[in-house]
C-alpha cells in the first residue's frame, strides 16, 4: 500500500510468554503433599490409557454401577474448568477438572461435604508400557494421620481404585485382541 508510506513494525515470540502463563496456571499434587498414592502398571502406551481414563464410555464399562453424564464444556470439550457428574444409585458428585495436560496429568476435585479431595492422575511412559499414578490429597483440617487414613479407606473401598485398574487391564486386552 504505497499511498500509506513506510510503516514500522515489530515481531515478538510468544513462546516463552504462554509457556510462563501454562505453567503458572499448573494444578498439581505432589506425592510429598499427598495423603494417598497409588501407582499401577500398564502394558499400553499413554494415549490409550488416557482414553480409558477420561472417556465417559470406556469409564463407565471398568467403573462399577457408575453413570457418567458430561457437565460444562466452555470450549466443547474437556479441559481445566469442564465438568463431569457421577452419578451412582440416588447420589449424583460433580468432578471439576482443575488442570488438563493430555496424556501427562489431570487434576480433578470432587467429593461430597465433608469429604472433598483433590487429585492428581499422572502417567509415566516406561519401556513396559505406562505407569499410572493417582495423588490423592484431602481438602480437610484434620490431622494428617487421620487424613491418610480416610483417604487410604476412600480409595480402597469407595474409588476402588485397584479394581478400576484392573479392569482396564483386562478390557483394554480383549479390545486389543477382538480388533
């Protein structure tokens, strides 16, 4: 556009400004912080676990008498804010996501009062597939040693976390094996 004569201009990398933004925004539990921690390996690579983990489908085929209904999707899709309801017998619980790096971590909070936690389920490529972690830290005054120890029982006994696991395991094989 000659008739606007010469214009000056910058250019700028973001790169390292959304890199600093994405990180401040991290919602982590750290096993130092946490009040139980399980970890489970897997022989499948992380994408294929992370789909088990967070598709409202595949959760409700190794989660017993759960119900999955989609919450909030701002953007359409999951992501830190998006909400999820599970739903057993007449009890409905609202899981937040706080924090969604795909394939690496989520954060989620959930619960009912008195009983809320925060989580975090990670998971580590290995040369024997992925390790799955969940942090599990509960959003409580108690004293820490009780706060363990409910949060051990919740785990075992209301997650059933190593069940879930488990069942994934299998299914995820007989998926492998039926295509």
């Amino acid at each position: 556009y000659e008739h606007l004569g010469e214009i000056q201009t910058y250019t700028m990398s973001l790169t390292e400004s959304v890199k600093r933004l994405s990180e401040e925004k991290k919602v982590y539990i750290s096993e130092a912080e946490a009040d139980f921690v399980s970890e489970y390996q897997f022989e499948m690579p992380p994408p294929v676990l992370w789909e088990w983990l967070v598709d409202m489908n595949k959760r409700m085929k190794w989660m017993d008498n759960v119900e999955w209904k989609k919450g909030e999707r701002k953007q359409g899709r999951i992501h830190a804010g998006a909400t999820n309801h599970c739903c057993h017998g007449k009890d409905t619980v609202l899981e937040i996501i706080h924090d969604w790096r795909p394939f690496e971590y989520y954060t989620y909070e959930t619960g009912k009062k008195p009983l809320f936690l925060v989580s975090t389920v990670r998971l580590s490529e290995n040369e024997s597939g992925t390790k799955l972690y969940e942090i599990i830290k509960l959003k409580s005054r108690l004293p820490g040693f009780i706060k363990r120890f409910i949060a051990k029982m919740l785990a075992h006994k209301v997650m059933k976390v190593y069940e879930g696991y488990k069942r994934i395991d299998e299914l995820a094989k007989k998926e492998l094996k039926a295509a």
